[in-house]
C-alpha cells in the first residue's frame, strides 16, 4: 500500500495501533497520537467510555459495535463500546485484518505501577497485543486530572517508541512505563525495573441512598511495603521514567516447587 | 466466637469465604459450597449476575451493594452488583471484618487453563485474595453447560482444601485447579503444572442488526502451541486434574535482562 510506504527510505512504514482505557475522547489518547504519529501509520481503536481499573475484561454477553469517528484530524480513529482489551482484538480482526508492529495504550491519566497494573485496562490492552505476537508498550502519567501536563510524557512516549521501532522487538514484548508527574527538567532519565510489592491498604466509603439503602464506594491507601531500589515505586519517586517488562505467565515457579514439595498430592 | 470452635478439637475453625464469576445461583458454587462446608465457617459473597470474562476489573465509577439471601441453606451469603474481585474486596472490608483462613473460587462453568486464567474472574478473584495475604483457590470444571456433572469436581475440591488446610499455608498461595470433564473413575490424579502457551485464534461474527448496522460477536478457536508435558492444557487431556501455582509480580524478569541489554535508555 502506497500510504504505509516512507517516502525518503523507501522502508514500509510500520503501522502503530494506538489504544487506551480513559476513552477516546480523554486528553492522554490525543497527546500520544500527538507524539508519535509521523513515526508510522497510525490507528485509534479506544473504547466510547472511560473503562478505568476495567484489567483484562471481555465482553462475551452482549455484542460489540464500532463507529468511525473523525476526532482525530488526519488519523483512522474508532470508537468502541467494548473494554481495552475488545478494542486490540477488534481492531486486529476487523479493521487492521493484520497485526500491527507494535500496539500502543494510554497515555493513562494516572499511575499503573506496582500492583496497579493488574487492574489497568491500559495496560491489559498492552498485555493482550503482547500475547498475539505483538510487541506492545503501555504509558501512564502520574496525574489522574483531566487538565495533566503530558508534554513530558509525549517526549518520553516518542523516545521510547523509537527505541522499540529501531529494531526487531521480541513478539511478546510488552513494557509498562510510568512517567512522574514534574517538569521534564526534573526527569533524571529512564529506568528499567521490577513490579514493587506496593498496594493499597482498602476500605469502602459506606453511605445511604435517598432510600436508606446502604452502598459503598470503593477507596485506599496507598502503601509500599517494598525496600528495594530496583523498583518502578522507587524510580518513580526518584524523578526517572520507569520501565517494567510485563508477562502474561501467570505461573509461580517457586511456589510450584514448593507446593509439589510439601503437599502429599 | 463459639459457633468458629470445631466442638470435638476445641480447634478455631477455619473461616472460608466463597465467591466465583458464574454469580450466586451457579450450580458450581452450590456445588463448591456442598463439598466444603463442614470444613469451617462457610461465607459467601459472590455476583448477582454472570460475571464471566470480567478478568481482574474493579468498579470504580458506580456504587457497590449488598443483600443478604437465603439461597444455601444454612450458609450466610450475600449477593452482590460488582466483579468477583470486588466481591472479595468488600467481603474482607465490611462482612468478614477479617482475612479469611482461605478464599476458595468457582466451582466455574468451564475452563481456566493456559491463557484463560488472565480472562477469568474466577481466578482474578482468587489472585486478589492471594494479594490480600489469604491462601486462595480457584476451581473450574472443563463443562460450560448449567447441567455439568460436579460430583468429581467436589470430591478433588475438598480433597485440594482439606491438604491446603492441612498446614499453614504460604500467605500469597494461589492455585487454579482445572477438573476434567469426565466419569471420576477416569481421572488419574492431581499434577501440578505450569500454564501452557495455549490460546484461542480469535475471530469476530459479523452481523447486522434489524436496522441494518453492523455488530460482532467474539468467538474462537482454541489452539495448544505447547509440546511441553508439564503443562495444565497436557495434564488435562491426560484426564489428570491440573494445579499452577499462581503469581502477580507480572515483571517477566528474563525480558528485563534483554530490555536493559538491547537498548540505549
């Protein structure tokens, strides 16, 4: 195809599908189309709503639909009423009918690191790329407002795209990188670390509707119960970019050890 | 608490908390509930509606309830409008008042091995137990019908819960127990395994509504591209019930080697 051809070096230009969790209409989205898309053709298949803390949710029980929307001036985009996860599979099947290059999620309103990214759509749309054989990269500012300056993260987005484009990516390549939330100035540098043992201590919020009729939100605290320097919690405080490369083995090979060992099965 | 004490030991009696992703009226819970609840004290908290595929989501944007029913008889249970890992958050927070001595999850209409586990919020649960410090266990059973024949299914869950409980366990122990869909007499024993490289070769069934507009159904074809046979998808086949051990520091450490290595950051 004549459009995915780099005038210059002649090379196939390589085709960037660009996700996210917050919707297609949320700020992050736009700042990475923004920040990458001369590198490749680009793609938007986001979901129609925000679909925040949605993890590796499909949907099986209702059907799917997708409208071509032209939010994005100069850029294929499509609005799905499906989970992050959905769109990757959509937009493979019915309207890349190829996988891409490299699949691209966020950039997040808000942090995914430590235990945060089990429960990010953002990221489980970048875990599900990685397993179709697609090298695939999740980004996440430490900013959950609407209004978050992402000029930082657009120039670390496009640094680390790059990098990965640059040469071929293992296929199941899939990083988690979380940018601080403080000028570019104060960023230190990019650091490539472990997953921190770091949650959130939580309790419910318990009120009454108009009805007297309890409910509960959902709230925590955040805790690090994790020493090392190694860490994504670590490096972000620390002012650096983190990376952390994702699995989706879900497998524990020394409890497997264990549990052989100990139990009389 | 007089009613936690086993009367012939004067042992505390294990508090177990029950939820899956079939939601409370599922055969498989009813048959999970049956197999195990003279081992302690049984609580159950599981979702008011079929929750299947909803992987690790949490529910962040709407109110969570709770209603107390009387569906097992004899058993304090509680259905509830949000995800399976919402259900064993908000049973820990505002029902338990405690960490249960385990979390146990299913009995699922279907399987959960190989890449399934990332999907399924029948183990999503149990992983979010195993992040909380409680041993957990997910059990499925390779029959997606509502008629599945669980009588096997609850012989080798109470026989996985009895060893668990045997002894103290790791505090993050997490299992996905897999039951083959056969006679009991067939079934060869237990193997604990790793999770397979298996997975479904998705495409979408295109249709069109009355009104003309298109929509997709998710469908797929499952393929096993693991020749290992220490795999759940090989154990399995083998009429063996299948054990991982189960993780959530997703780093894929070896991947780090090679990101640190490979690239300029």
């Amino acid at each position: 195809m004549k459009k995915d051809v780099n005038r210059k070096s002649g090379k196939k230009k390589p085709v960037i599908l660009i996700t996210n969790d917050d919707g297609l209409t949320a700020p992050g989205i736009m700042h990475l189309v923004e920040a990458v898309k001369d590198l490749g053709r680009v793609v938007v298949v986001a979901p129609d709503k925000p679909q925040s803390g949605m993890g590796h949710a499909i949907t099986i029980g209702f059907p799917l639909r997708m409208h071509k929307t032209d939010l994005i001036e100069g850029v294929e985009s499509w609005s799905c009423n499906g989970t992050p996860v959905d769109c990757v599979k959509l937009a493979v099947d019915k309207i890349l009918h190829q996988k891409p290059d490299i699949c691209l999620s966020g950039i997040n309103h808000g942090a995914n690191h430590s235990i945060n990214v089990i429960y990010s759509g953002t990221m489980s749309a970048a875990i599900e790329a990685s397993i179709e054989n697609i090298p695939a990269i999740g980004f996440s500012l430490l900013d959950h407002s609407h209004e978050a300056d992402f000029s930082g993260a657009m120039i670390y987005a496009r640094k680390i795209v790059e990098q990965i484009l640059s040469k071929k990516a293992d296929k199941h390549l899939c990083l988690n990188v979380n940018i601080p939330a403080v000028d570019i100035k104060l960023i230190k540098g990019i650091k490539v670390c472990r997953q921190a043992y770091a949650k959130y201590k939580e309790e419910f919020h318990e009120r009454k509707d108009p009805s007297g009729k309890k409910y509960y939100w959902l709230t925590g605290e955040f805790l690090n119960f994790d020493k090392g320097k190694d860490t994504d919690v670590w490096a972000l405080k620390n002012n650096y970019v983190s990376i952390v490369p994702v699995q989706y083995d879900l497998t524990n090979y020394s409890l497997k050890k264990m549990v052989e060992k100990n139990y009389a099965w």
